[in-house]
C-alpha cells in the first residue's frame, strides 16, 4: 500500500473511510495491507478504533506470498469486513501470480478466497492512466461476475478508488454507510452503483 501519513488528504479520506463503516454498522475491520516494505502503518491503523491489522510482508515469490497470504487469513478470520490494500489495486494480465512486480497487486484468488468464506471487503485501487469512469465499471463488473456479491459500490477520490464487495447478510448496512460517508466526506469521496458517478 501507498504510505499515507496523518494529515495527508488521501490518507485521511482512507482513515476516515474506515471510520464510517464500524462506526454506522459496528462491523470490525480487518486490514490487510500488502506491506513490500520493512516500514510499519501499525500506528496509522491505530487511529482507527476496532481494527485488526495484518502486516506481514508480501514477496514476490508465489509460494512464499501464499504462506503470507494464509496466515493473513488466520489472523482476520473474525472479521466481518476485510479492508485490502495493496501498493497499486487489482492484478492485472502483464503481471502474472508470482512474477516480478506482482506484490504490488491483490490477486482475484486472494479475494475470492476471502469472500467465500462470507467476507465482505473493501478493496482500494489506485487509478490508471485511464478514464476514471469506465475503469471503475469495468471492475465493477468484475466483481459482479467473480464474486456474485450481494452490493458493489464505488467510493471514490480523484487518486484512488475503494470498491465495498458486500454478502447478502451485510447488505442491509449499505444505507448507513453511504450516510456517514455523506455527512463528512461529501465534495471528497464520492460514492456509485457499477461505476457511474
């Protein structure tokens, strides 16, 4: 993940994101930042009340990344909403599981994993040298037909996006997230259904 310190915007928007979900909901939080890095975010999450946060470094060794991966998951098992947050977004086709430059991004493996397990998750993507709003459906889109969850909404700045994946049980507590989110971040981070703004 990017390093947002306290007092950075987008760091700020991202804290206080993950504010909103446990405050309007009372789900915990798991975090699993895809630390490449030997510098900790231990003290940034901690701002956030309720959060669980996994920080062992992911490698580029797809074995070595999967051994990661499961203890990551041992770790958040109990939390109802997993927040992801890889250094760039979600695996893209040049970069294959394992190879150069793939720590970077979370795998759909990763979080079908994840979400089969009744999950919800919050995924952060950093936007590409792209339109915004195509981009975004289209990940919509895939999360649609790879995860078939209950809800997709987009949270978005214009850095970076944070896809909500809901289970049908976690559904319900999307009006009260939205409503937080409006209240203290409106002009900031915007929200929409399958991309659109």
């Amino acid at each position: 993940m990017k390093t947002h310190r306290v007092g950075d915007v987008n760091g700020d928007r991202t804290h206080g994101l993950l504010r909103c979900i446990p405050e309007a909901t009372g789900l915990g939080i798991g975090v699993l930042w895809f630390r490449t890095r030997a510098d900790s975010q231990a003290a940034a999450w901690g701002l956030v009340p309720g959060v669980t946060c996994f920080e062992g470094a992911f490698t580029v060794s797809g074995e070595e990344r999967a051994s990661t991966f499961a203890s990551a998951m041992a770790q958040l098992a109990q939390c109802p909403l997993v927040f992801l947050a890889p250094d760039t977004g979600v695996e893209v086709k040049r970069l294959p599981y394992g190879s150069r430059g793939s720590a970077r991004y979370v795998y759909w493996r990763e979080m079908a994993a994840l979400f089969e397990r009744g999950q919800s998750l919050l995924v952060q993507q950093h936007h590409a040298r792209v339109k915004r709003e195509p981009f975004e459906a289209s990940l919509v889109a895939q999360f649609k037909a790879r995860l078939a969850p209950a809800e997709v909404t987009v949270f978005s700045t214009p850095h970076e996006a944070f896809f909500l994946v809901l289970q049908e049980r976690h559904a319900g507590l999307l009006p009260a997230i939205k409503e937080c989110v409006h209240s203290r971040w409106e002009g900031q981070l915007s929200k929409s259904n399958g991309g659109a703004a």
